[in-house]
C-alpha cells in the first residue's frame, strides 16, 4: 500500500539519510563512522525511500544494479590495498599524499570500497526480500506452512 505520505515522507527521509551516510563515510577514519556503518545508513535510506514506491520503480531509480555496486566497491577497496604492495609495503598499509594542503591517503579509499560493498550487498538482499513480499502479498506465490 503506497499512500502520498509515505511516499512524501519516504523520499524526504530517504534524503536525509543519504547525506548522513556520506557524512558517516567521510569522518570514519578518526572517529566512529566509516564505510561499514555509512554504507548501511544509506542503503537503509534507499529502501525507505523504496518502500512508497515499490522495488521495481526502485530498482529503476538505481540505474546500476546493487550487484554492480558491490562489485565496484570490491574492486576500489582491493585497489587500495594493493597500491600499497606496488609500493613495496604490506598489503593494505596507508599511503599518504598530500594535495592543496591536505593529507589525502588510501584509507579512504578502501572505505569508500566498503562503503560500496555494504551498499550492494544489502540493497540486493532487501530489494530481493521486498520482492517476495510482494508477489507473496499479490498471490502469485503460495505460503508455505
């Protein structure tokens, strides 16, 4: 059942969590945050915003497959760890830079990795779900007791 409510308020919400996911991402090096946690809020996000809508039209919405995303993310986070061994110090060690005065290293690219993942990962999995609510709560699949 979608109504104007949750869909204002799903879109609104979906927004706000969002942006609180980058946040989360950004500051997670120093301080409690990181890709893990920033990831979840913003798939959280997108299901919410999903939930007025329907999966389908969320899954449109995404234009990349969830699937594509955490392959993405796998790859980023791997890149970052191998930078590292190119470099000819252990797997995963940070290196660090410095662009226009600040210190800019390969830990945030192995969160935003994650971030990815996570990302993926979960908005496969609850989309799948949410799917199958949906055909079950349709009647094109019987419950099983």
């Amino acid at each position: 059942m979608s109504t104007l409510i949750l869909r204002t308020m799903g879109r609104l919400l979906a927004a706000v969590l969002i942006l609180f996911s980058l946040y989360m991402l950004l500051r997670g090096h120093n301080d409690p945050g990181g890709g893990f946690i920033g990831g979840l809020i913003c798939a959280l996000g997108i299901v919410i915003g999903s939930l007025g809508e329907g999966s389908r039209r969320a899954r449109r919405a995404l234009r990349i497959a969830p699937r594509l995303i955490a392959a993405a993310g796998l790859a980023v986070a791997l890149i970052a760890g191998f930078s590292a061994a190119l470099a000819g110090k252990p797997f995963l060690t940070g290196l660090w830079m410095t662009v226009g005065g600040s210190h800019v290293g390969t830990p945030i690219l192995f969160d935003v990795g994650v971030y990815l993942v996570v990302i993926g990962a979960t908005l496969a999995l609850l989309l799948a779900l949410e799917e199958d609510a949906g055909r079950v709560n349709a009647g094109e699949v019987e419950e099983e007791e």
